[in-house]
C-alpha cells in the first residue's frame, strides 16, 4: 500500500523532481495502459479498431472521428477516463521542465492536441540541468491584499481578452473558451498571488473564485452574456480553474526563472486555439420522449398535427427565459402543409416531410425562434451563442397502438450543437429539449 501511495503521490502532486529517465518510463507505461484500455472499449462497444495513429489524427475531437457513430456513453466514458492521465502528464511534464532547467509554462503545451508529442519528445530528450535552488520561496513582506487585488485584476483582464478574441474574433464558444480560459487565467492569476504573497491553498482557491466571479460579474453587467448562461458555464469554469489554481501555486513556489514567464501562457492559449477547437462534421443529437395515453391513435392524430393552448408554467420556468411551447396550428394536410408550433420566444415553421395519420407526423424546422430570453439588467440582450449555435432541424411523432384502445405517443426532437465541448453543453440541451417534449406529450394527453 506504501508503494502505491508514493506511485500516486509521485504522479499526481508536484513534490518530487521528475528526471528524464523516470519521465521516458513511466510516460511510455502509462500510454500503453491507456491505449489497451482504449482499444478494448473501443471495440467492445463500437466494433471500431483504435490504433495508436488514431491518436494522431484525432486530436481532442473524438466525437467527430472514425468515433461518430459510437454510443455516447462510450465518448463519454473515455472522457473521464482520460482526465487522469491528463493530469499525471501535465504535472509530470512541468516537474520534468523544472528539471530540464527550462520554464514550466512551456509545459503547458503538453495539453494542446498534435503538439504535445513534440513536448513530451522534447522533455525525455532534454538532460538534468545542472543543480540550483528549485524552490523559490514566496515573498511574505508583499502584503495580501494589494498581491489579491493585482491577481484578480490580471486574471479578469486575461479572461475577458480571451472572451472577446474567441466569440468575436474567432467566432466560437469552444474548448479554448471553456476549458483552455479559466485553467490560464486561474493559473496566471495563483501564479502571481503566490509569487507576492505566501499564500495557502484556500487563499489561493477563493482568489481564483473571486476572479472568475468579477469577470462574470463585468460581463453582465456589460450586457456581453445573461445570467442563465454563465450560471450554466460555471461548474466547467470552476472546475478547469482549481486544477490551474494548484499549477499557477506550484510553479510560484518550485520555479527561479523570471516572472515574465508566465508571459507564455497568455501567448500560448490563443495561439493554440486553433488545435483545441473541434474541426468536423457538426454532430446531429436526438432527444427522444415518451408518453402513454388513454385513447387511439385516431384520438390523439388531431391533437398531434395541432395542439390547444397549453396552461402557463410556473413563474420560476418564466422569470429564467427559457423558450416554452404554447400551441401549435397547421396550415393545409398531408406532405407539403406547415406546422406552426409558437413558443414563448415565437415560432417555429415546420413543414410536413412525413404524414401518415394515426402513426406517424415528420417535420423539418425551417426558422426558429431564440431558445431563450436572457436573464439582464437591460430589455434585450442577445449574445452570439443565441444565433446559430443551437438549431433544431427536424422532429417527428410516432403513435404506436396499445392494448385496450391505448396508444404510446413518442416525440423526437434532432438537434446541432455548436457550443463546445459538446458533452458539457448538451446535458443542458437534452435537459430543456425534453422539458419542453414532456410539456407538449403532456399537454396532448390532457386535451
């Protein structure tokens, strides 16, 4: 038990020195459990062979690889299965730079897809670097809050350059965005907290805390995002910042290089955009739902092509925004005619590409309405992720009869998601896509 204790310590935390042969070893060890663990779900799951050039080809973007036909629960397992060995690299690469006498934030390029092969090549191939003090201590005579207050400000001016080179620059809500932001930010901003001030790790955590909050603060009140969405985006964003927060406080306490260092961080995130962000097909995502109803499918077929006013939710579901289905109406019958379900937000035009009555009602989405209102001190704010990123293009209704003149009633809603990483963001797209399934299944059954 001893052993695995010190294996687990040597792998996850920063205190001990990482040499280029201990790097080689335990790096090519650690891929090769990885990768049969890979392979074997892989093909256990989706009958696909995984090699390791896979790894090469792919990237970070696995759900749009030779993977996109995989079950989600696969994706999604080898997500968090990977998240450890990303870490245990991470710490390992930055001590092995240490090490190597260079400055661990090049280190940090070892989680940006394709060039970390060079990185880790590069750290097994650069010698121990002759002896020198590896621990820079803190400066405790920097008082606490000016150190505070200059962390949170670079930190806040980091993350909101960041925001508006992303969505306004380069036109996306991606991995850099959310996950490549907060772990530099957080990592700068502990960094330079650490370095002025001999700070513990909850100072260090509510200073990261703190800067995320200001930022977001700024954006809303700037009317750049509503409160609906970055409440939705903070667990990623506290999330990536605590593992930054504890990278930013071990490289202020273990390296002698120079301040400006850090410097590379900030040049490096943009600059890597490019490689995080997802470069295939757009994933179309079903949301199916389901309910039984007390009445043949003849019953139910008129009430599925055109639905009555449906009762009001409760204030809660209207104070936060999110678009509700109110009624719907068609125009003509059969292929051809247009559905017309209104939401809160407007309405969506469907027209009919499937009419068999009493079993089945297909339809594309032609136009739609915002998805929701955002939460705001001003009347209208409609940031970018409002237009295009979610779309819905296409639903369907299916009536299967039951014994006992019953019939089972099941919608399907086909979705594209722009908003990444796509496994994050589509929990709360499949959440409120079936809230709103329900809404309507239910309001049918009642009528």
């Amino acid at each position: 038990m001893q052993r695995i204790a010190r294996l687990l310590r040597f792998w996850f935390t920063f205190e001990e020195p990482v040499s280029r042969a201990a790097y080689l070893r335990h790096g090519f060890a650690l891929m090769v459990v990885k990768y049969l663990v890979d392979a074997a779900l892989i093909w256990r799951f989706a009958r696909v062979p995984w090699t390791p050039w896979d790894y090469l080809t792919t990237g970070a973007d696995f759900q749009h690889s030779k993977l996109a036909v995989a079950p989600a629960p696969l994706l999604s397992l080898l997500a968090i299965w990977t998240l450890p060995f990303l870490w245990i690299g991470l710490t390992m690469s930055i001590r092995r730079a240490l090490d190597a006498g260079w400055s661990p934030w090049f280190a940090l390029l070892f989680l940006v897809p394709v060039l970390n092969y060079g990185v880790m090549a590069m750290l097994c191939a650069l010698p121990t670097a002759p002896a020198r003090d590896g621990q820079r201590p803190a400066r405790p005579g920097e008082a606490r809050l000016p150190s505070a207050l200059l962390s949170i400000a670079i930190g806040v001016g980091i993350d909101l350059g960041m925001v508006l080179l992303s969505i306004y620059g380069f036109g996306q809500y991606g991995i850099s965005l959310f996950l490549g932001t907060p772990f530099v930010v957080a990592a700068i901003s502990a960094f330079v907290f650490n370095r002025r001030y001999a700070a513990t790790w909850r100072e260090t955590m509510e200073l990261v805390l703190l800067t995320l909050a200001a930022t977001a603060g700024i954006m809303f009140a700037f009317g750049f995002e509503g409160a609906i969405c970055l409440l939705m985006a903070s667990p990623l964003a506290i999330g990536i910042a605590l593992l930054g927060a504890r990278v930013g406080q071990a490289i202020a306490r273990r390296d002698a290089n120079p301040s400006a260092h850090a410097l590379l961080a900030v040049i490096l995130l943009p600059v890597a955009s490019p490689l995080l962000e997802s470069r295939g097909a757009i994933t179309l995502r079903e949301v199916r739902s389901a309910i039984e109803i007390d009445a043949p499918p003849d019953v139910v077929w008129s009430r599925v092509i055109a639905f009555p006013e449906l009762p009001e939710p409760s204030r809660l579901v209207r104070q936060m925004g999110i678009a509700y289905p109110r009624r719907a109406h068609i125009d003509g019958g059969g292929v051809g005619a247009t559905r017309y379900c209104e939401f809160s937000t407007g309405a969506f035009v469907e027209p009919i590409t499937v009419w068999d009555p009493g079993r089945r009602l297909a339809f594309d989405v032609a136009s739609a309405p915002p998805p929701l209102r955002e939460w705001s001190p001003y009347a209208h704010v409609v940031p970018p992720h409002l237009d295009g990123y979610f779309k819905a293009r296409r639903g369907e209704f299916r009536l299967v009869r039951l014994t006992g003149n019953r019939t089972r009633l099941e919608g399907s809603t086909w979705y594209e998601l722009r908003i990444y990483p796509e496994a994050y963001w589509s929990l709360f797209a499949d959440l409120i896509v079936g809230r709103i399934h329900r809404r309507v299944l239910e309001g049918i059954a009642r009528s």
